[in-house]
C-alpha cells in the first residue's frame, strides 16, 4: 500500500446474504470492516432476493452441508435475538418424490447420517398431510423434516448490515467494485467512480459477479425465473399450513419447488429447479431482466397436474440470477492459500439457507481460525 493506511483490515466485496452475514460476523468480532455493494442494500438484482426461501437441514447436495445448515439455524436465531427481527419461520419442509431418487434418496442419506429428526410418509399419508400434492406416483414418499421452514431474504441481509452498522462497520451501496490490485501489504479495492480501498484482505462475496473480480474460479451465471401464483380457488389446502416449504421430483426428472400462501398473501411461490436443462447461462451485466411465457410454460405444464388449481400464469415473476459451480458445491476459501483472497460464492441455487453460518466460516478463515464446521468439499483450488 505504498506507506498509506489501511482504511480497514478487511473490505467485503459484495452484500447479499452470504456478504452481509459475514459483514456482521467480522464487526462482531471487533475488526475493522467495509462492506461495498454495487446497487442498494437487499436489491433484486443477484441471487438474494424473492421475499421467501427454504431452509432445511435434510441436505440431499452433499452430507457435509448437514452440519452447516445445523449452525446456520442457530446463527439466525441470534441474529433475530440481536437485531429484534422476525427471520426464520420454522413451518416444516417436505421433500417428495421416489425413495431412490435424488430429492428424497438424498435427503435419507444426510438424515441417517446425521441422525436428523424426520418423518417419511407413503404415497397415501403425504396426499392427507398436503392434498395440493396430487398425482403422486405410485412409490413417491414424502421426508418431512419439522426444523425446516421459511427464512426471509430481504429481511435477513437488512437485520445482518444493521447489526454489523451498530458493531462499527463501514457500508457503501451504489458503489461498484471494478478490479482488486493485490499488494505486498495487502489489497486495494478499486471502484467504478475512481475510489480505492486499501486494506489487509478482501472478501468477495460477489455472487453472479464473483468470477469478474477472481476470473481463475470457473463459475458460470444462471438465469432462473422466480414465479407467484394466484390460486383460482383458494383453499385450505393452499396454506402454508397444509402446503409447506417443499421440493418435489417428478417422472422424468424435473423438480418443482416453493410453498402455500404466507398468512396475510394470496400468491404461492412455485418454482422449476434448473438441473442443467431449463435455464441459460448469461452474462449478470447484460442478463435480460423481463420475463414472458418462455420463462415458466415448462412449470405451468408440470403444476397442471402436480397441483392443480394453483393457475395456469405467474401473478408476479421475475428474473433471479446465480452463479453455479461445475460440481455444484460453493467455493469458499483462499484461492491458491493467497492470505490477501477470500472468496465466498458458487451458491448454485441452494446457498440461501447457509447464509448465516457461512457468514461465520469466512469470519473465521479471515482470522486465521478454522471453522466450527468442517468445509473442505469447498475449496476454491479442487477444481
């Protein structure tokens, strides 16, 4: 840094949900920090966004997640403590779909495993449980796990940068990070309208932008449309009570997901999980932010008849893009054991309920310390 001071030990690069929590997490811990975030905080421009997401413990991608999503829970129960906010509702998930698939067959796996606390419906048992659910194939089960449920993703990255304000962090919005310039004493932190940050590390936590500012991790960006739908006949069986949080595999492959109307709404959130076939791959500066039928024809097909009634178009859609690794597993670490790089990305559409714990795994790696929970599966050098 040329003999200039630091205007800080660590500067986080990017505040979704993952950069917010350990923005939080480092200001708790006394150090000295900058979040940067190119647009407003909780925008919908990246991958935290949507009003509502799934969280789990039954993680049918990798068993190692198991103990993260564990923490993770924890972590957003002290950050509602600490902030006073509403976060996590624990309505219970349901993962449906044959036993030997991958939804459910995963989700077996991580709870024999870990010995998570679960229920496994039949085919008749899942239809009394949420009878939104219909043409069930003859094998489907259905893995109810009750510490599952909704966190809120807006809510969430506000509590977690609010939390971090009153610790003494620094927050910059509307600013956009256009190059990191490592140093002999560290990182300066370059931006779009001519600023530069110096400090000892960076931790870039940039989502769908992540590879632009660490071009060596081979991520690529998704464009996944998230869809709301008005129920034609609204009912009991389309509360959140008797429809929870819930990933569904159907014949074929494809996989539905999303859950009944919040108490207070009208719309459902339903979704298609991409599994590599439905959605394009963009460039996050130029991705195409309007939606049409295209974007949801193959879901309006499937709910047609896994549940019928929801609608046949979007009330509301939108365009959510994320950054996906070729493994589908996050990257999270020093890429090439460089003390001044730390990233954290890679969340390959199911990295939301992780937040908070993941927050706390790169406060810790900035420290020096190794994480309470084991993430070795994420290292940015595997590849």
């Amino acid at each position: 840094m040329s003999g200039t001071e630091a205007d800080a030990d660590v500067v986080v690069v990017g505040l979704g949900a993952w950069g917010a929590c350990a923005l939080w997490q480092l200001a708790g811990r006394g150090v000295k920090v900058i979040g940067v975030e190119q647009y407003g905080l909780a925008n919908a421009y990246g991958s935290s966004h949507g009003e509502s997401r799934m969280f789990r413990t039954a993680c049918l991608e990798h068993p190692g997640l198991v103990p993260l999503a564990r923490r993770s829970r924890q972590l957003w129960q002290e950050l509602e403590r600490e902030t006073g906010t509403h976060l996590l509702d624990p309505t219970g998930a349901m993962l449906i779909g044959p036993p030997d698939g991958r939804i459910v067959g995963g989700a077996l796996r991580a709870a024999r495993e870990h010995a998570l606390d679960i229920e496994v419906l039949d085919r008749r048992a899942l239809h009394r449980r949420a009878p939104a659910h219909q043409a069930l194939a003859p094998g489907d089960v259905g893995v109810v796990e009750p510490a599952g449920g909704l966190t809120l993703p807006e809510m969430t990255i506000r509590a977690a940068v609010g939390a971090a304000r009153a610790a003494g962090a620094g927050v910059l919005t509307d600013t956009r990070v256009t190059a990191l310039e490592f140093t002999a004493a560290g990182v300066e932190v370059h931006t779009a309208a001519g600023g530069v940050l110096r400090a000892g590390q960076a931790v870039v936590t940039a989502g769908p932008w992540l590879a632009r500012l660490v071009p060596s991790l081979p991520l690529e960006v998704v464009r996944m449309p998230t869809t709301w739908f008005t129920p034609a006949e609204p009912g009991e069986r389309f509360t959140l009570r008797r429809l929870p949080v819930f990933m569904r595999e159907l014949a074929g492959g494809d996989v539905i997901w999303g859950h009944g109307v919040l108490p207070g709404g009208t719309e459902l959130k339903l979704g298609l999980e991409d599994g590599g076939r439905h959605f394009a791959t963009v460039d996050p500066d130029a991705v195409d932010r309007s939606v049409s039928p295209d974007d949801w024809s193959v879901l309006a097909g499937h709910l047609a008849s896994a549940v019928p009634g929801a609608g046949t178009a979007p009330s509301r859609a939108v365009a959510n893009i994320y950054a996906r690794t070729p493994d589908g597993q996050f990257v999270i670490g020093r890429p090439r054991r460089d003390p001044r790089l730390l990233v954290a990305g890679g969340c390959s559409s199911h990295g939301f309920k992780h937040s908070t714990g993941i927050g706390e795994a790169v406060a810790d790696l900035a420290l020096g310390k190794e994480p309470a929970v084991p993430l070795g599966f994420t290292d940015p050098d595997r590849f």
